[in-house]
C-alpha cells in the first residue's frame, strides 16, 4: 500500500470528482498531497480531513500567477514535486461554431491546455534537476471522437493529448515522464454544476447524475454502469508509481469500451431497423 511512499504530488482540480479520488488514493499509498483549487474553505476542510501528509493551496489555473506560487509553495513545504495531476476542468460555453463568443473558446483553452502547460513549465525544472518525475494531463474520450461534447471542450481536451506527447518526447530525454488519462462519463458533480447547481451541492448529487445516465451509457458503452472517480485515481496511481517507468506519451483510455466501437445491442438493433426499412420498401425474399 505504499507504491508512492513519500512521492509529493500536487493535484489541481482537487477539491472534488476525480481529483479529490486521486488525493484520497495517492494519501493511501504513501504520497504527500498539495490540493489545490477555488474553493477555499472546501479545500482547506478537506485538507484538514486527510491528516498531516495533505495540504490546501488556492488557486484558479487561468491565472499564471497561481500556477507559479502553487509550485512554489510546494517546494517550500515539501523540498520536490514528483508528479503533477493537471485535472482542473470546467464545462464550456461553446455552441454552434458560428454562434460561439470567442472567449468562451478561449476560457476552453485556457483551463484545459494553458494551464497544464504553465504547470509543466513551472514544475519540471526541479523533476529535470532530479532525473524523475512524472506529469498526468487529465484528457477526454472527446479528444478521441467527436460528438460526445461541444466543440471548445473537445479541441481543448485534444490539445492537452498532444501537448502530453510533445512534453514526453522533450522530458523523457531528461528522465521525466508525461501521460494523460482520458476518461469516458464519470459520475461526478462536474455535470450538475454544468446545470448550474451550486458547486457543492452538486458534488452531493452523485447518485443523480448517474440515474441520470442509466438510459444514454447503453447505447455508447459496452460495460454496463458509469466509471466512479475512483477509477481514474486508481489509473493515476498506476501512472505516478515506479511500475510505470517506461510508459510515457501514453493517452490511458478509460471508458468502458467506447472507443472500441458500438456496443452490439446497439448493432443488433441497428441492423433490425435497417431490416425494417428495407421490408418497408419492398426489398425483401
């Protein structure tokens, strides 16, 4: 249970849904864990709540400062940074690509790809001195395929694939690492707040957001029943830890066979209308 004994790792986006997993799981493996987001007095809670190893630091990662005195603090308190969980996401503005105010695209890009980069920037100097660390870019199954989200969400998330192999070819070369992982649907509140529901509240909205769910995922996903967040913390884990040394550049797909093709209720269905359609119009033995 100590894969990551003593590894120090800051993880944006943390207060909730996958980066709160991924701080919850790192904790359990031996990790020290720097928390970073928003919401204030949420994530100081939470720190608090995990004990000693564990700290809060706000940040909004539109902000370089931020990102800056994020890594700075953390190697004031713990001398190293050995990974870095770029998971800070939030729900796009973006529409019809005729209809979209620039700025929303913009905002899209900013929190999903400039960000990431602005922590590469600030966190690997220190990795690249040491000869170690590893970075994890939280992705997407929308950078994969379109058409599972509004576009400004997936170029971003796309982005953030390649920007990962682009760090992975220039810091590998120095003994660092990059991978993204890149889920399908997650039961977290991130889709309640994209309704509008208030921040918290809706990460108390887990078993909803899942009901929710239950009459799409059938359709897309092979497996049956939505990834939990602790899914991908588990990944990460994997992808932080020394068993995952050579693997770099590497996009870890995590969603339930959606990539792999239609699910074959799907195709058997798909095939039975198309059957239909040809009774109807006379195409038959």
């Amino acid at each position: 249970m100590e894969r990551l004994k003593d590894k120090v790792t800051i993880i944006t986006g943390g207060t909730s849904g996958i980066g709160r997993a991924c701080a919850t799981a790192f904790l359990r493996e031996g990790a020290r864990v720097v928390i970073a987001g928003r919401r204030r007095d949420t994530g100081s809670s939470l720190a608090a709540s995990l004990g000693d190893r564990s700290m809060f630091v706000a940040a909004d990662v539109t902000r370089e400062d931020d990102i800056q005195a994020l890594v700075t603090t953390t190697l004031g308190r713990f001398g190293r940074s050995d990974c870095v969980i770029s998971n800070a996401g939030a729900a796009s503005a973006t529409g019809a690509i005729a209809d979209t105010d620039p700025k929303a695209f913009d905002h899209d890009i900013a929190v999903h790809v400039r960000a990431p980069f602005l922590a590469m920037k600030f966190a690997s100097p220190t990795m690249v001195g040491r000869g170690t660390g590893s970075f994890i870019n939280m992705s997407s199954v929308s950078a994969q395929r379109a058409g599972f989200n509004v576009f400004g969400y997936e170029v971003a998330k796309a982005a953030l694939v390649h920007l990962t192999r682009c760090a992975a070819i220039e810091l590998g070369e120095k003994g660092v690492r990059a991978n993204s992982i890149s889920p399908g649907p997650t039961r977290t509140g991130i889709f309640a707040k994209a309704g509008g529901i208030d921040h918290d509240a809706a990460d108390q909205r887990l078993e909803a957001v899942e009901a929710a769910f239950t009459n799409l995922l059938p359709s897309v996903q092979a497996m049956p029943g939505m990834i939990h967040a602790e899914d991908i913390a588990n990944a990460a884990v994997f992808l932080a830890s020394d068993e995952a040394r050579f693997i770099n550049g590497h996009d870890l797909i995590i969603d339930g066979g959606i990539m792999a093709g239609r699910p074959a209720a799907t195709m058997k269905a798909g095939w039975q209308a198309l059957a239909e359609g040809l009774q109807r119009a006379g195409v038959h033995p």
